[in-house]
C-alpha cells in the first residue's frame, strides 16, 4: 500500500512533544518567558523565525554540548527500533520532518540503522543557536509540505503512496495529499505503521 513514509519526530518518534519546551524547562525559563514566546507565534503576533530567535535567545551563554546533554534526557517511544527495522527490510524510503532538533534525529538513525532515510529538522549552531530548516510557518518556503515535496521528489515518490505519521493533526492537515495517515495518540499507535507494511 505504501511506497514512502514521512514521520514526524518530536511526541511521534519520541516521548517528548516538544524539545523546546524541556530545554526551556531545564534551564528555568519557561513559566515566565518562553511559554509567552510561544503564544505570540501561535496566535500569529510573531513569525516562526522570530519565535525561533526569541527562545534560542534565552539559551544565551550556555554552550551547544549543555543544550545537547538536555536533549539526551528525551526517550524514545520504545516501539521505534522495531518499526524501523521493518521499514528497512521492506525497503520504504523514510522522511523525517520536524521543527525540532537534528541532533535527535540522527540519534535515531544510528541506533537503529535506519537507511533509505532524509532527516529535515532544526540545527544546533554555536552561541548557541539555531539554523532554521523547517517552519512551523504554513506558507514558508521551508515549511513541513513544502519540504515533504522536496524529499518525496528525491526518492521518486507521490503522496498518493505516502503515509504520514505525526501526533497532531496540524500535520496531517499540512500534509493531507498524503493518501494514508496515522495519527499518534499513545505509543503503541507507533506500531500501526506495521499494518501498512504488511499491505504493501
């Protein structure tokens, strides 16, 4: 049924919805000032690039590696090296997509052997920082469709043969030319990506 299957990462993959939010947690700014960053850019008073600066602002002084040691704390949803050793045996090119971090992503493909796979997502830079490669943003040129197009391109696929696995229905929404969608709502949805698999 499926020739291709574009994931979400952050509360799909993993067991964090938002990475931001635990580095915002971690270092104590989030009650007072970031979880404010946030509801600007939702109720659309900033742009994502702006919410972006704002909140990688209040990691000013701190270094990449402490930012990155926060991540680490974030676990895996535990059916992920399972799916994705089906995924690799069916041979079904995988897309990541996430306006999360990069340095999660790659976490997972290397503990997994996860291979056809494009990772698209945010990256940690020195200050620390971060380079935006996807937004949150509907209508940028970097948003989550606009790079689904650009890496189904890359493996010759259409989203009529395409599953899309997220845990909101906003990206389900931006990618609804996705023919399959499976929204995640508790881990063990994760192993529903089987069941596509086995039709396929």
């Amino acid at each position: 049924m499926i020739s291709a299957a574009i994931f979400d990462l952050d509360g799909t993959l993993t067991k964090t919805p938002s990475p931001w939010q635990h580095v915002h947690q971690r270092l104590g700014v989030w009650d007072n000032t970031a979880c404010e960053y946030l509801d600007e850019w939702v109720n659309g008073r900033i742009g994502y690039d702006e919410f972006c600066r704002r909140d990688a602002g209040l990691w000013r002084g701190r270094s990449v590696r402490e930012i990155e040691a926060y991540l680490d704390e974030i676990d895996f949803n535990r059916h992920v090296p399972q799916v994705v050793e089906r995924l690799v045996e069916s041979k079904i090119p995988s897309i990541i997509i996430s306006s999360g971090f990069r340095y999660i992503a790659n976490k997972i493909q290397i503990r997994c052997g996860w291979q056809p796979l494009l990772i698209y997502a945010n990256e940690l830079v020195d200050g620390p920082g971060v380079r935006i490669h996807v937004s949150g943003d509907f209508s940028s040129p970097i948003s989550k469709h606009s790079v689904a197009v650009e890496a189904l391109k890359h493996f010759n696929r259409t989203f009529d043969e395409t599953l899309i696995v997220s845990d909101t229905t906003r990206d389900l929404e931006v990618l609804s030319e996705c023919r399959f969608k499976l929204l995640i709502q508790t881990e063990d949805d994760l192993l529903k990506v089987n069941d596509y698999l086995d039709e396929s």
